[in-house]
C-alpha cells in the first residue's frame, strides 16, 4: 500500500515537462526534495488566531503536532483557516456572520486538502463554529484525518475566594461574582458546556480524537503529549489507509448523539450533527434527539445544566468515562482514530468521580438534554435545553410579546417594558431572516440579570450553549420563510410542553392560513459579498441550515 495515495501526482513525472514546474515550485519551501518525494504530506489544519482565548494558543500546539509528524516519518504542512468568536461577536451585526463561517470553513479545508493533495489531515480546533466546519471537510474528504482539541479554559471565578463550588452564575448574587463566571483567565474554550466544549467532545464520541484526550484542559502539558501522539498516529492511519468513510458512519453519528445527550450538550448540535451527517450522505432528520432522549439521560451536571465545569469532567475520567456509563446503548463496533473500537475505549476507561458521572439511576436528568419540540407554531421543530429548565418550567402557557429583531426586544427589557408570564417571540432571526441565525445570549443574559423567572422565549433564532431556562429556539420553518411563528400577533396564547415535546399557538389552521395571506417578509438590507449568497442558499434550521 503506497503512504503517498494522494500526494505521488505532485511528484509523478508522467505529464512531463509540467511536472518539472510542480516541483520546482515545491522545491521552493526549502524541503529536502529527496525526503518530500518519499513520505506522506500531512496537512495541519489550525485555526490558530491572537484574537481569542480559544485560540490564541493553538500555535504550540501545532508545532507539537508537527514533532509527532516528523517522528511518524510524515512531512507536516500547516495552514490555517478562520476563527470565529461567538463571545465577541455577541449584541453586534457581527454575530450574523458567525455560524456562516462553518460552511465556509468546511468549504476551504476541503478545497485546499482538494488542491494540494495532501495524504492525511491533523485538524486543531477549539471553539463554536469551527470544529464542526471542520467535521464537514473532514466527512467529504474521506482521507486519514484525527483531531487535537485546543482544550477547556477556567474562568476567572476558579480564583475568587468567594467561589462556592460552581462555576455557572445562577450560583452567585453578587455582581462581581457572576462577571467573574464569564470572565476567561487562562487559553482555552469557555469551560462551560456550550457549543466549544461540546463538539470538542464530538470530535472524541464520533472517533476521530484520541481517547482521553479532547477535555484535556488548555493549559495542560498532558495537552502537548496529546498533540505529539496525534502528529505521529496519524501516520500510522496514511499507512493503515484508514480513513474518515471508516470511522464517521451512522453508527459514530448516533454515538455522537447519545454522548452530546449525556453530556447536556449545547442546542447547537441540532445545527451540526444534522450538517455533518448531510457531509457523509446520511440521514439524521431532527427528530433523531427525540428517537434517543427518552432512553438516555443527562449524566452531567455541566453548566449551564448544573453547577460544574469541563475541567472536573476531565478530572472525573472525560468522554471515555461518560462511554462507560451509557456503554449498553452505543454501538460499541463504532471504529476510532486510535484503532480500538468505542467497546474498547468504554472498556478501559475509570470513572474518578462518581458524582460528576454518576451511575445512570443518580442522572442529573432522567432525559436527554436537547428535545425537539413541534406542532402548529414549528410544524417542522423546534430545540430546547430541557436539562436546563426548571421543573416549574416545563409546561408553561402565555401570552405572546412580539419583536421583529433581537434588538428591539433588547431595549424592551431595558425599558422594563416586560411582564413575568408573557412568552417573548422574536423572529426574522433565522437563518434565511437574520440573515446567519444570530445567537440570542445578550437576551437570555439580560433576562436573567434582570431577574426573571417566569418568562418564556421562543425564536428562529438560535441560543448560545450557556443559555437556561425556557428558551425555544430553531422554529422552522422560519418567519422569512413564511413559518407560523411569522404571523404571531401581540396576546396570541402560546402553550410549551417539554414533556410532551409540543409547542402551539392558540390559533386553527384556518385562522393561521388566513393571516398568512396578508403576509409579507421583512427584507432586511445585506451588506454586498459572501452573505448575499449564504442567505440565498441556506436551508432550513431543521435541515442544519447548510448551504444547497
């Protein structure tokens, strides 16, 4: 089997005189032609960047990768891609540019890998957006590819003497105490369970990390053994020709989902595993949380489900351990990066901490973390955190209080124009609307700041992993596309039912039709470039809201 599947046209001389001019280029670099022409080239992919804690170290890391590499007996190439914050680009126009960018990764990772012919791909990562675009590329390449997670952060509260066992601010009183929950104090993805720390464990629950090793804390130097070991298995991998098409199956898909349940993972996995899948070929429809969320519950307490951070998961033993615990329903053939199966993984792995994995009948939540919820207000679903509503919550009916933006219900409750019991809607924020399905955090943040307790929000937006409480979001189809939540007027009764995973307006399809015959979307004016077209192709939300 030849360790150069994809790079020996490079070097191949059958089109001579060109393949002359190919390497003479290469020769350019400055790498020993002898040794290139030889060995496997293996693609760093790093999304490296100063302008965040997430990433701003994944540079060493990246060199610790291209150790491992040289010592495989690889040539490592790196390159980088770009590296979205959702935290900075929160309250802003910014934030409509954010989870577009995962399909703009996914495209030029793969374009890149495409044109350059690499024969093996190290993807390094930590934050929102950018693992999954990651996991796109990586899908539609089918060529060896493993990740090395850039890790959890701490948050500034770990060093405050007034903390009280919890890093999550519904814990705190104080002012300073909660700022100090959001606040970063070390590299690192925010150590909360959101959207970062939850695809980094994707990254391990589909296979394609090293066992262990993706809630390794940034700032660990177990972290630099990791990123070594993955420099140099990924030669192994060129050699063995093993290949994504062999490890992201359906089976790894629904493993994924079962470990993102366990974990109380961020509502965004109904974005990107569906996404990821649609990358593979396959069929992962919505209601796919709901086919697995009974049987499986939330085992972690992980902010924002509960008290604790990433850190004490990584302490208590990491994915490996969480494997363990919900071992009888995965599907333990499922195939890692490692070489061992998710059985083996299961098998070897030692539960530290009993509390932050407890055993099954002590769950945190008897039920999944992310529910689907439909009916006549999101004919197609809709998402919630269900793991982190309280239980009074659960069920709750309103009176609707409508905004056309995030902004305008913003400076409602600025205004203190709110009343407890009302259900907020705010539409035109979905993926087509938005445009790029803005995340609603600063509503959910002022919300809590602000003291409410019984205020339901449902959007077509989407929610940042560090929301609670009653927050519907994903109603598809979206206003702009003409969804019912489109035609929602001021004091409609809206009813949400996690339990019985329903959520409706008090309207009959006659009266729902007849609104919608006098309706026409709000056009938003989109600044010329890349979201013009994201806008024109995007699908919807239920769909992953992936470009067709």
């Amino acid at each position: 089997m030849t360790v150069k599947k994809q790079s020996q046209v490079i070097f191949d001389d059958k089109d001579f005189p060109v393949s002359i001019l190919r390497k003479s280029v290469f020769q350019g670099t400055g790498v020993d032609m002898e040794e290139v022409t030889q060995k496997p080239l293996i693609a760093i992919v790093n999304s490296q960047t100063e302008m965040n804690p997430g990433c701003m170290h994944l540079k060493t890391i990246a060199e610790r990768v291209k150790e491992g590499v040289h010592a495989g007996g690889a040539i490592p190439f790196e390159f980088n891609v770009p590296a979205p914050c959702d935290g900075i680009a929160m309250g802003h126009a910014g934030m409509k540019y954010i989870l577009a960018q995962r399909d703009l990764i996914a495209d030029s990772v793969e374009t890149h890998i495409r044109s350059m012919c690499y024969d093996g791909m190290v993807m390094i990562a930590s934050c929102d957006k950018i693992i999954p675009g990651m996991l796109m590329a990586a899908a539609r390449l089918d060529i060896p590819a493993i990740f090395i997670t850039g890790g959890p952060n701490v948050m500034k509260i770990r060093y405050n003497v007034n903390m009280s066992g919890s890093i999550f601010h519904h814990y705190y009183e104080d002012m300073a105490d909660k700022i100090d929950t959001t606040t970063c104090a070390t590299c690192g993805a925010c150590e909360i369970m959101g959207t970062a720390n939850t695809f980094q464990c994707m990254t391990e629950a589909l296979g394609l990390s090293l066992p262990g090793s993706a809630n390794v804390p940034a700032f660990a130097s177990e972290k630099l053994l990791y990123a070594r070991k993955t420099g140099k298995r990924i030669c192994d991998m060129v050699t063995e020709d093993l290949t994504t098409g062999k490890i992201m199956t359906q089976k790894a898909m629904e493993n994924a989902l079962m470990i993102d349940l366990a974990i109380g993972g961020s509502t965004n996995a109904a974005l990107h595993l569906p996404a990821i899948a649609n990358a593979l070929g396959l069929d992962f429809p919505l209601q796919k949380f709901n086919d697995f969320n009974r049987k499986i519950p939330t085992l972690c307490a992980i902010a924002p489900s509960g008290p604790y951070g990433v850190t004490e998961l990584y302490m208590a033993g990491g994915i490996p351990a969480v494997m363990k615990r919900i071992g009888n329903d995965l599907h333990l053939d499922a195939l890692s990066v490692s070489g061992q199966s998710i059985g083996q993984i299961a098998d070897e792995a030692v539960i530290k901490n009993e509390k932050i994995i407890p055993a099954r009948e002590n769950a945190h939540w008897p039920e999944g973390g992310t529910a689907v919820l439909s009916g006549n207000l999101a004919p197609d679903g809709a998402v919630v955190k269900q793991s982190a509503v309280t239980e009074e919550m659960q069920s709750f009916t309103g009176k609707a209080r409508v905004f056309d933006s995030e902004i305008d219900c913003l400076a409602a409750i600025r205004d203190q124009q709110l009343k407890e019991g009302e259900v907020l809607v705010i539409r035109y924020e979905g993926p087509k609307g938005g445009p790029g399905m803005p995340e609603m955090l600063a509503v959910t943040m002022a919300l809590d700041l602000g003291g409410y307790k019984e205020l339901a929000l449902i959007t077509d937006g989407r929610f940042s992993g560090a929301t609670s409480g009653p927050c519907i979001g994903h109603i598809s189809p979206e206003a702009y596309d003409g969804g019912p939540i489109a035609i929602i007027e001021e004091g409609d009764e809206i009813s949400i039912d996690i339990p019985n995973r329903k959520i409706s307006v008090n309207l009959t399809e006659e009266q729902i039709n007849e609104r919608l015959k006098s309706w026409q979307p709000i056009q938003r004016e989109i600044p010329p470039g890349y979201m013009r077209r994201y806008a024109k192709y995007v699908s919807s939300a239920a769909r992953g809201a992936i470009l067709e």
